[in-house]
C-alpha cells in the first residue's frame, strides 16, 4: 500500500468554482505546472478514486468537495488520453494535444493575466480591458506606466 503525501500548500475550494480550477490554484500554490498536478492526483484517483484522492491531498472534506462545480467524468482516467471534461469527446494519442485542448476548449493550465495595479486576474484579456477601463482611470494607469 502506498502512503499518499499531503500537498504541502492547499488553498481552499471556491464554491463557484469547477474541480478543474482547483487543481489549477493547488498547481500555482505549490509551484508546480498544472499538468504535472493533473497526473499526480489522476495517479493517485487510479488507486482511491478521483474525490478520496483531492480529500487525501488536501485537508478538506468530501462534502466541502463535492459542493464544488465538478466538470470532471467518473474514472476518466480509464479510457487512456481522452479529454477528462464531461460531455467532451475528444480523443488523441499524444498527451501533448490533450493538455492543448484542455487549455484551449477547456481554459485549464493556462496563464493569468494580472492587472499591474491591484489584485486583479483574469485568462481572459478582454475581461483585463474592461477591469483597467472599469476599475482604474487613466491618470491611474499613466502614473503606473510612468513608474514602471
Ligand atoms: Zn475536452
Ligand atoms: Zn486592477
């Protein structure tokens, strides 16, 4: 029997939120690529099952799991390489191409983009557009360029 290790950093869930978002901000906590998260607690599932393995890697309990959006199929690990996301059929035979259909179909593991003058952060540039225009005016945004 293997002996599973607690991820040394588990930011809690957000309700809102899917699975797949999780394991994307457990995979920023600890500095690790989201795709190598994804094949540690897929790993892991093989043996205990896809919400025994995130309770076991986390501090948190099934039923603070289960709450959250949960966009990922039962045992999806046992159809080899085919895309985890419910109701997706795509399908390839190089890892490489599903994790780029992840990011692209899926907007999973892919990179922030982080207002420079507060907290802000979105995937989305068009979402960052409309926080500068919304959130901050252009003096704000000179005098930050001007700083920079
Ligand atoms: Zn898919
Ligand atoms: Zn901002």
């Amino acid at each position: 029997m293997s002996i599973i290790k607690r991820l040394p950093i588990h930011p809690p869930p957000i309700y809102e939120k899917t699975v797949g978002e999780w394991i994307e901000s457990l995979a920023e906590a600890n500095l690790t690529p989201f795709k190598v998260m994804f094949f540690y607690i897929t790993k892991t599932a093989k043996n205990i099952g896809f919400i025994n393995a995130l309770m076991k890697l986390t501090e948190f309990s099934r039923w603070i799991i289960i709450k959250l959006e949960n966009k990922f199929k039962t045992d999806y690990w046992e159809k080899k390489r085919v895309c985890p996301i419910i109701g997706c059929k795509f399908r390839k035979k190089d890892n490489h191409y599903l994790f780029e259909h992840i990011e692209n179909v899926h907007n999973l593991g892919s990179g922030w983009y982080q207002c420079l003058i507060c907290d802000f952060k979105t995937k989305l540039i068009k979402d960052l557009e409309t926080h500068l225009n919304k959130s901050h005016n252009r003096f704000e945004i000179q005098k930050y360029n001007k700083n920079d």
